[in-house]
C-alpha cells in the first residue's frame, strides 16, 4: 500500500507533442516515463551522421536507456524523438530506485523488458 501510495502521489503527470526531443545523448535521466498513449523513438547518431533507429517504446513499454541510466547513475546513449502525442506518468529517480528494491512485480517488469529489449539490439547490430 505504501509504494503504490507513493507511485500515485509522487509520478508527475507528462503529456509530450510529436516531434519533441524527449531525452538527448548525453543528457541525465530525472525519472522512468510510463506511457498512456504515444510513442517514442529511440535512435543513436551513426558514423557517418546518419541516425540509426534503436527501438521504439509505446504505452506498456519503457524505455531501456531511461533503465539503464537510472539503475547505473549514468547519462543518455541516444536521443528520443516523440513520434505522435505522448501521454504518460514520469516516475522520479528516487522513487524508481524504491520500487526496484521493493516491489518485485515492478522489478520483473522492469528486468524481463531488459532482457526482451538487448534480445533486439542483438538483431539489429546483426542486421548492421
């Protein structure tokens, strides 16, 4: 009861339009955005300046990199472009951290998206 009390008071309501930079390289991560309705592409600026599409997150999905740069304190690897009207909830960094450590519902989703997620990076830097 007290994590998902503090889920509901603490996540901040975000509503995003299309053809907003979401997050950029290199730029901090302040909390996991969980998607009602959008999407957002995540690509990374290739040798040549090309942009190579990583993945796309919609609602029910996270975002990897958000994952990744929360869990190791770490900054952005690529840029995500909102591709049509975001609308969704940010869990702040603090209580990201709490839910990990606390909620294994939460941590499962968050671990088997991981693993789901690198499975598809393994294809495409195949493909590549």
């Amino acid at each position: 009861a007290g994590l998902s009390r503090a889920l509901r008071d603490e996540a901040m309501p975000v509503a995003v339009p299309a053809g907003t930079v979401a997050f950029d390289e290199d730029s901090p991560c302040a909390g996991l955005t969980l998607l009602v309705q959008g999407s957002v592409r995540v690509v990374r600026a290739g040798a040549q300046g090309r942009e190579i599409m990583l993945y796309r997150v919609r609602p029910g999905e996270s975002c990897i990199l958000s994952v990744s740069c929360l869990l190791g304190n770490a900054t952005y690897a690529a840029r995500g472009v909102v591709e049509s009207d975001l609308r969704g909830a940010v869990v702040p960094a603090a209580l990201f951290e709490r839910l990990v450590a606390e909620a294994p519902v939460f941590r499962t989703f968050v671990f088997e998206l991981f693993g789901a997620r690198i499975a598809t990076l393994l294809q495409l830097v195949e493909q590549v």
